[in-house]
C-alpha cells in the first residue's frame, strides 16, 4: 500500500560490507565458495550461526527441536553431474542496498539442493500486477515472489496466481507469526503469504528536546497535544522546530488517518461491515489531528513521511509517527545528524480517550508467496523452509534494512539477534516488536477488504484529512465525517 524509503547511505553500506565478509568468510569456512558464484548461484556450504550464538547448521525436516527451535530441512547432496534446477524469483527489494546478504544466503541453499535461484527486481505496485498478469497467461510465472503488502498477496491468490501455504505455516509454526498478520493475507479461509517483514508505525521522538522542556513522552493524544505544542517554536539554539508531522500526500494519507484511529478503537468498518467512519471514536481521533495542526510543518497536504522523516533527521521537528524503517535512517545519519541519532527514542503511537489499548496505528507487511505455476513445488517449499528456519531467518535479519521487524516473533525477540542491531536502530525495533502485535490496515481492520483498497484508491482518507485540517469547529468536522461516510457508502454501496 505504501511503498517504503529506499535504505543504507555511505556508513550502512560500510557496515553491510563488513557483515558481507564476516558471512562469506563462514561460508568459506564451511564448505567452500568463490566469490564470484555469490551472485544467483548454488555454491556455498551449509548455514552457519549467526556470530553471538545461534544453531549449528540445519540437520533436520522442519520442526520444533527439544528446545523450541525450528530447524532448516537436511540437504541431501545432489549427484554431481545433475543439472542445476533454476528458481526465478521477483523481488520489489533489491539486494543493494535493501538485503546484500540475499546472493550469499541464497547460494548455500542452492549448494544443498543442487539449485539456482535467479533475482529479478520488480517495481512494485501496477507494474508488478501487469508483469504478473502477462507472465500467467504465458504460462512463465515465477516461483516465488514477495508481495510487498497483505493488500497484494490478497490480491495475488484471488486471481489465481499464488497456491495457498497454510500448511506451511502451520509446519514452521503459525503461532510464531503475529495473529494480524496471518489474518490480513487470508482470503476465503486460505492464506496467500508467509509473513516476512514488518515496517509498523510507531513515535519516534527527540528525548533531548522533550527532556530540556520537562515533557515527559506521551501516552496519551492529549499528552502529544501538549508536547507538540510546547515543542513548536524555536529551539535553545534559535532554530525553527516543529511540533508533530503531519503528511496527507495520497501515498501515506491513508497510515496517517489510521495512525490516529487505530489507537482510539476507531474504524472505518465494524465487525460486521457497518460503515463506522463517523463514530464517536473517529471524530476523537479527526480532532485530535484537528488540534495539532497548528503544531505541523507547512506544506502538509502533500507531503509523505518520506518527506516528514528527512525533516526528522536534520532536526526540524520534535515528535515523527511513521513507520520502523526510521531506524536505517537514523543509523545512516549518525555521520551528519549525530544529535538526532543520539537523541530519538521511539515507543508506541499515544493512545486515544476511548482506546481499549489492544489496537495501534498503520501496519506495513511483506510477505513471500509461491507461483501457483512453479513446476518445482516440492524445491520451492523446500526454499520457504529453510529460509525461515530460525538460523537463517536470524542472518537474513542482520542485512536487512535496519528498522523492518523479522515477522518470527521468535526471531524479533531473541536476544542474541537483538544485540547486533546497532544502537541507534534497537529502540526503534523495540517498539516496533510490540506495534506489530496490533497494528491494522486502513478500511480492513477485520481482514482483507476490496472496499477499503478503493477507499484508499480514490483518496477517501486523504480528503477527509484535508477537510478535518480545515474545519472550524466540532460540528464541521462531524460534517467532514458525514462527507466521508457518503463516500464510503458509494465504494460499498450501501444503503
């Protein structure tokens, strides 16, 4: 739904390239690899653990071992003058700079199972969709793919184009991923994507500035009320700051507006599939947003938190709910910007008067799909195995954009992976191992939702937002959600 800013500048690609030659001296280590066959090729030794701990290379079918780790499948070595079987792979994010260890990962898979896998970089979004239209109808679809939201594997398996992994799921361990996050990719009782990653949003903060001012972090909406007020103005130094972000571009206007009423137990839809977008909850939250207004950046209506984000990072405003990807920014701005590395610390959006604190803002989640066309079921689902089993999903976490959350809850919550974060990212992903427990998707709350897709599609969100920001009064923001509710009823129509 929203796609995410683009990963590592110069200090990343920098520790990247360390992590790079720590992972292919082991690789060499354990079985021998030319650094040239790195890239799409089948010729690396068998997992190694992560450095700091971890599990000695998978031995076993996938399952739960006596102490509750799940293990990669046993590789049986392939008779030496078989052809490689070669994978093609459609990825919206690209091995550099987003994941450097994917060639190196995926070569020791290959090395196991006398494969190839070949990486072809999609751009996500309608090009993806037609691609993989064309490629169906030509009978050429690839055998696994990444949706880069629940929205798209949804969209995938209702078209026939993805074969359903509940078992899968089930064999890795279903309650090892977060409840939402199973529900959002299922259609009809059929799940469509194994949870990978997670981008949730959250509040990230400037404890310096909230400290110098005696705020203490905000729990509440009217607790950021307050902070962004008292934090709009000019700093010690006589700098213009801001408040609160605010960003209503059609890109990032529909987190935004959930970001708001997720935490109130708002809805645009209730549980039956009422319309619900001009309940008491949702004016709560469209008046809070109301409030901060005055407290934003200007040129609000069209920006994204993209743009929020980089005036975050050079230190223009005080408090940024976006999403955890914030913490590859923060890591590649501790050269330029180290007061703000130093300084931001992040935790849950606050929670609204009537939040019943079981429900927080927008949820961002890829996942990885199978072509329902492969002719190597057996190898991909092989693939899907040891890719998630907890070794390897432990070291594809070490390359990946700092800030997206492993969706293994197992994974995100070892401590072994967590103290080779960097610093400046691990209150960032603390936040966001939480926020992923809860966080929900605008109009779909309940599941997959076509409705809510449209919604998002023409707008809805965006211009209720803007006339919320422009309303006068209470009664011109109940009018603001009585326009948004005709415009609900026409994309369900209903009654």
């Amino acid at each position: 739904m929203c796609a995410e800013p683009p990963g590592a500048g110069q200090l990343e690609s920098e520790r990247r390239a360390k992590y790079m030659k720590t992972l292919s001296r082991r690789t060499l280590l354990a079985g021998s690899i030319s650094s040239a066959a790195f890239f799409l090729a089948a010729c690396s030794g068998a997992p190694s653990a992560p450095s700091g701990g971890g599990s000695a290379a998978p031995t076993q079918a996938v399952g739960t071992t006596a102490a509750g780790a799940t293990q990669a499948p046993a590789a049986s070595a392939a008779p030496a003058s078989a052809a490689a079987t070669k994978l093609i792979y459609w990825t919206f994010m690209k091995t550099n700079p987003r994941f450097q260890a994917r060639p190196v990962l995926f070569a020791e898979f290959g090395k196991q199972h006398n494969a190839t896998i070949e990486v072809d970089d999609v751009d996500a979004g309608n090009p993806e969709n037609q691609k993989l239209a064309a490629s169906f109808a030509a009978h050429v679809e690839p055998d696994i793919l990444d949706p880069d939201s629940a929205d798209r594997a949804v969209q995938w398996g209702q078209q026939g184009f993805l074969t359903p992994v509940d078992d899968l799921v089930a064999q890795i361990g279903k309650d090892d991923f977060p409840a939402v996050s199973i529900n959002f990719a299922t259609w009809k009782g059929k799940l469509y994507g194994i949870p990978l990653l997670g981008y949730p949003h959250v509040m990230h903060y400037r404890k310096d500035w909230l400290d110098q001012e005696g705020i203490s972090p905000p729990e509440t909406s009217d607790d950021l009320i307050a902070a962004a007020k008292k934090l709009n103005g000019t700093t010690k130094d006589g700098q213009q700051r801001f408040g609160v972000s605010i960003y209503f571009a059609s890109v990032h206007a529909p987190p935004f507006f959930q970001n708001f009423i997720g935490p109130n137990d708002g809805y645009t839809f209730d549980e039956k599939g009422g319309i619900a977008i001009d309940s008491e909850q949702v004016f709560q939250a469209m008046k809070t947003v109301n409030t901060l207004i005055p407290y934003g950046e200007p040129g609000y209506t069209n920006l994204s938190y993209s743009d929020t984000r980089n005036l975050y990072t050079e230190g223009k405003i005080a408090i940024e709910i976006d999403s955890t990807s914030m913490g590859v920014a923060l890591v590649t701005g501790a050269k330029t910007h180290p007061e703000v590395t130093e300084n931001t610390q992040s935790k849950l959006i606050p929670w609204g008067p009537s939040s019943k604190k079981d429900r927080s803002g927008f949820n961002g989640i890829t996942y990885f799909a199978i072509g329902v066309q492969t002719k190597y079921a057996d190898l991909v689902r092989q693939f899907m195995s040891w890719f998630y089993s907890k070794d390897v999903f432990t070291r594809a976490f070490l390359s990946y954009d700092w800030g997206l959350i492993p969706e293994r809850i197992s994974v995100a919550t070892d401590p072994t992976w967590f103290s080779q974060v960097p610093k400046a990212a691990q209150s960032v992903i603390k936040a966001g191992t939480e926020a992923v427990k809860f966080d929900t998707f605008p109009g779909q709350d309940w599941g997959p939702s076509p409705a809510g897709n449209q919604l998002v599609a023409s707008d809805t969100y965006r211009n209720l937002l803007i006339k919320v920001s422009q309303a006068k009064s209470d009664s011109e923001i109940k009018a603001a959600l009585q326009w948004a509710k005709g415009d609900v009823k026409q994309a369900t129509q209903q009654d």
